[in-house]
C-alpha cells in the first residue's frame, strides 16, 4: 500500500484516479484548490468505495500552500499531479493566467520533491496538445514536438522540459503521461465530468443540450479536411485512463522503469469526428441533439489520435471501453445531476 498525493484530485480525471488509487488499495491524499469541481464529490468517492480520502483545500501556486503540504506529510510515497487549467479556448483568451497557474503549481512541487532529497516517483498530467498537429497519424511518443497550437498546449510542453530538466540535476523519477480525450464516468454515475460554468469540453456541452440545460451545440469547424469535415479525435473513457495513472506509478514504485523520465501516450488508437460523436450520442441515448456549425475554434487541430504501441507494450495497459460506453456512462452521470 503507498501513500499517493494527488493534486487536482477533486476534478474529472483526478476524482476517477483516486478510486482506482483506493480499489487498489492504496491511500490518496486528495489536493484541490475548487477552482473548478464541487466538494461533493469526495462524497461520490466514498459512495463507490467505501473510503472518503484525506482532503486539503490548498492552491498550489502559492509557494506556502505546497510548502504546508509537504511539511505535514512528509511520508508521501508518490504523487500524481494533475491540478492545472486545462481549456484550449480559454487558454488563448487568457494566457498569463494559464502558465501562471500550470507551471507555477509543477515548480513548486518538484522544487519541494528536491528539498526533501526523497525518491518520490511524480507522474504527470499532460497532453496530446504536445505534438500540435502532427504530420503523421496516428501519433508516435518520437513524433516531433512542434510549436503549440494554444497557451494550454505550450504550459504542458513546457512542464514536460521543467521536469526533464529537474530529473536529471535532482534524481527525480517521472512519467508523463499524454493523453487524448477523456470522456465517460465511473459506472456508478456518482462522479463524473463537473464543468463549472458553461462547458469547454465536447461531451459535457453533448449531454447538457440533450438534457435541455443548453439550447444549441456548437461543432466548431464543418471544413476540415477530414472524411465528414469535422475534427478527429481521439476519445478515451475516464477509468481506463485512471487506471493507466495506477499502473505507471506502481512501475515507478517498483523501479521498473527503463529512463529517469519516461512519456507515452493514453488513448485507444481510433479517431472519431464530431459528427460521428454526436450520431454515437444519440444511438445510445435515444436523443436528438439540436446542434449548429459555427467558425473553427482558434487553438484546435485537424486531428489527433494516439498510436498505443509503446503503452501497452512497456505498461501492459489497454483501453478497454468503447465509444458507445463511453457516451452511454456521460449521459447517465448527465442524468443523476438532473436529479440532485
């Protein structure tokens, strides 16, 4: 059993990671400063397992907030970091809050991990954004990375040099981990994707409209060169990507790892467009979604999906839910917030 700090660890991906972290049997302790989530769902977590996680409502990008943090636990055995700003469009309106946020929060981290001259295996949180669009497809960890399409993007190019850097001249252990596009909830429907605000997400804005909370979906872009002229993504369900988060820091606990600093890809291998999303949505759901074309959003590729080969050789993990479960489990999580 270890003892898993996980920043972030009230928001989508994180509160998914810290259930697979107690079904695991080992002990999170959960970091979230609410910018974006509810308190509540620390009660979804104990709901589905039976465990509420020591919480701290702290902001990481206050040096003295993460100085606390390791200062009262100083037996952390891991931490898995995934507190950070994370949307493409809000990130091109809003810059300086996006890299003062998310790599603030990984310095003072990884600033800490040194003082303590502890081996405390980091996994990091970053993204398919690295490799802006790539040029061949699906995308290799060697595909090049090339110059960010957004702030967002560039603040998880960035972070991954910070922690190559600190890894070599601090002996940290580190995975990064770039995923694709989470979707889906836990199938218990007690926690799920929980936006604040209106949505900067695909499958959030999908279930709000079918649910009638919002009039219209936006599919942002009818013109691209893809086989419907709409985006191609990749999308992957929350829990298997959380339970990628479990595998990669066991491998670090076990010093399995082949390099210091290690990076691969999290997501299915399979591409689809919106528009294929959205007829995906309401084969499952039995509803009809009212949505509209509107201009190409700034900071978006054309397409982007994962090439899986490193992933499920080196880690022995591999998506396992489809599309169809995906959707089906976001619009039941749609669901039982419609009755709270």
């Amino acid at each position: 059993m270890a003892k898993i700090l996980i920043t972030g660890g009230l928001g989508y991906i994180g509160s998914h990671t810290a259930v697979a972290l107690i079904e695991k049997g080992h002990t999170p302790v959960v970091v979230d400063n609410l910018s974006n989530t509810r308190i509540d769902v620390l009660e979804g977590i104990e709901k589905i397992t039976g465990v509420r996680p020591e919480f701290h409502q702290l902001d990481l990008a206050i040096a003295t907030d993460v100085a606390y943090l390791f200062r009262t636990h100083n037996d952390l055995d891991g931490i898995i970091h995934f507190a950070a700003y994370k949307a493409v469009g809000e990130s091109v309106a809003e810059p300086l809050k996006y890299y003062n946020n998310n790599l603030t929060s990984l310095i003072y981290l990884l600033q800490e991990i040194a003082k303590g001259q502890r081996d405390i295996p980091f996994i990091f949180s970053s993204s398919c954004t690295v490799y802006g669009q790539a040029k061949d497809l699906p995308i290799t960890e060697v595909a090049p990375v090339v110059p960010a399409e957004s702030p967002y993007g560039n603040t998880k190019q960035i972070g991954e040099e910070i922690i190559k850097d600190a890894v070599a001249a601090n002996g940290i252990k580190a995975i990064a981990l770039r995923y694709f596009n989470p979707i889906g909830a836990h199938e218990s429907a007690a926690i799920g994707e929980l936006p604040l605000g209106v949505p900067q997400n695909l499958i959030p804005f999908v279930t709000q409209t079918a649910a009638g909370i919002r009039e219209q979906l936006s599919i942002f872009g009818n013109d691209y060169p893809t086989r419907d002229g709409t985006a191609i993504r990749d999308y992957i369900h929350v829990v298997d990507l959380a339970e990628a988060h479990i595998i990669a820091v066991e491998r670090l606990l076990a010093q399995e790892n082949e390099l210091p600093f290690e990076v691969f890809n999290l997501g299915t291998g399979e591409g689809s467009t919106v528009l294929e999303v959205v007829e995906a949505f309401e084969r499952v759901s039995g509803m009809k979604l009212n949505y509209r074309f509107a201009p190409r959003r700034p900071g978006d590729v054309i397409a982007a999906y994962a090439d899986t080969k490193k992933v499920n050789e080196k880690l022995g993990w591999k998506a396992k839910r489809s599309l169809d479960a995906s959707l089906a489990s976001a619009w039941a999580w749609q669901q039982r917030l419609g009755k709270d």
